[in-house]
C-alpha cells in the first residue's frame, strides 16, 4: 500500500503563519505576542485553550514551544517536565483532561511557580475548565487568566485556504475535488494539507491532472476510509 500522506511524522512542523485563523483572530493575534515574549498584564500571562479535537489547539502549542525558550508538555509527560526553569519563559501544556492524579499535582505547582517567578503559560483540554474532572485547586488554575474557545473551521473556510494553498503552489484542482476530500477523509487541516501535497506528488508521478477520480484513486491506494 503507498504511503504518501500517513506519514505525519515527515511534515512539515506547526507555525503560528501555517495556522489557518478562521474565528481565531482575538486568539492568533495575542498568541503572537506570546511567541515574542511580549510582556502582557500580569492577569493575562495565562492562557486556557479548549475546543473539539481537530480544532487547532495542539498546533498552537507545537508552534509557541518551537519559537525558542519554549517547553511543549503533553499529557502522561514525566514529572521532570513540569519543573519550572528559569530558563524556559513558555510553558505549553496540553491535553488537561488526561492528567494523572500526580501530574495534577505537578501542574499545580508549576503554575506557582509562574506565577511567582513572571513566565507564560497556555494550557489546552477539551471543554472549559469548569468541566474538567481535574482536582478544584488545578481548575481553578486553568480558570486564572484568559478562556478562549479554539473554534474549528467551517468546510467552506477549509475549502478556501485548501484553495489558496493550492493557488499559492501553482497546482490546479478540478471542481469537485476539494468539497469530495473534507467529507471522505480526514477533516482536520493537517491531514487536509497533507493530502494536497499527496495529490501533487502523485499527479506528477502519474502524468494525470488533479481530478476526482485521481483522488478516489488515491484515497483506495491510501486504504483510507471514509471520515
């Protein structure tokens, strides 16, 4: 079976510019403030990102902690990663819903430790903090500084930016091709885009212009099921 697009691990890494906004603007523009370290309020030096799965909330964080000083920490990281270092100013923690009892306690006292010594934290999870089935002091944390909803892309603002991406390349999509691709695989942008640049590989492999059925093609070499 080819693999030209499962392999997400070859791609390219997440940047705050690959970052398709949508109702995200408010967000994107203070999360860049936050890649140059721009010193906000005191109140606002935290953040608490939450949304549907696909919605962008990992990215973010990938690309804050790739800006530099930065430390991404995934949920089931080892308790050495919630130590504070004065020389990391970013703390990114992600998926808050899946903290073990001890990396709750971690996560506690890592926001302390911020607080008290004026770095940044943005941490993510699945619903609002009131909802988290976490320990009361930690979602009182997460519940410090600023809420935002990290809100999913419509299929028409997916099929724009797939269509600009695509323009911006110079590869030519039949009509039809990208409303087929968001309802027959995976919908987040990441997969989207990475399937873009299947579909030029192998239209150029294959001497065929980007079509429906070089896609449906595609997608059956792929073995991928419908989303």
């Amino acid at each position: 079976m080819r693999q030209l697009v499962l392999d997400l691990g070859a791609e390219k890494p997440p940047t705050l510019e690959s970052f398709v906004v949508g109702q995200n603007a408010e967000l994107a523009q203070l999360l860049r403030h936050f890649a140059r370290r721009t010193q906000p309020a005191p109140a606002d030096r935290f953040v608490y990102l939450w949304g549907e799965p696909g919605a962008g909330k990992t990215h973010l964080l990938h690309a804050l902690a790739a800006e530099g000083n930065g430390r991404y920490i995934p949920a089931g990281s080892p308790e050495s990663d919630y130590l504070y270092d004065p020389a990391v100013s970013l703390y990114l923690m992600d998926d808050c819903q899946l903290l073990s009892a001890d990396a709750q306690i971690s996560a506690f006292a890592l926001f302390n430790q911020v607080k008290e010594n004026g770095g940044l934290l943005v941490s993510a999870g699945d619903k609002p903090p009131v909802g988290l089935a976490l320990r009361e002091d930690l979602r009182t944390r997460l519940g410090w500084g600023l809420i935002y909803q990290v809100h999913g892309l419509t299929d028409e603002e997916k099929i724009s930016a797939l269509t600009q991406a695509a323009q911006a390349r110079g590869i030519n999509l039949s009509p039809g091709v990208l409303p087929y691709l968001i309802t027959h695989f995976r919908r987040d942008m990441r997969s989207l885009s990475a399937m873009l640049d299947a579909l030029d590989q192998y239209s150029l492999e294959t001497q065929r212009p980007i079509t429906l059925p070089l896609l449906r093609n595609l997608l059956q070499l792929e073995g991928e099921p419908k989303a």
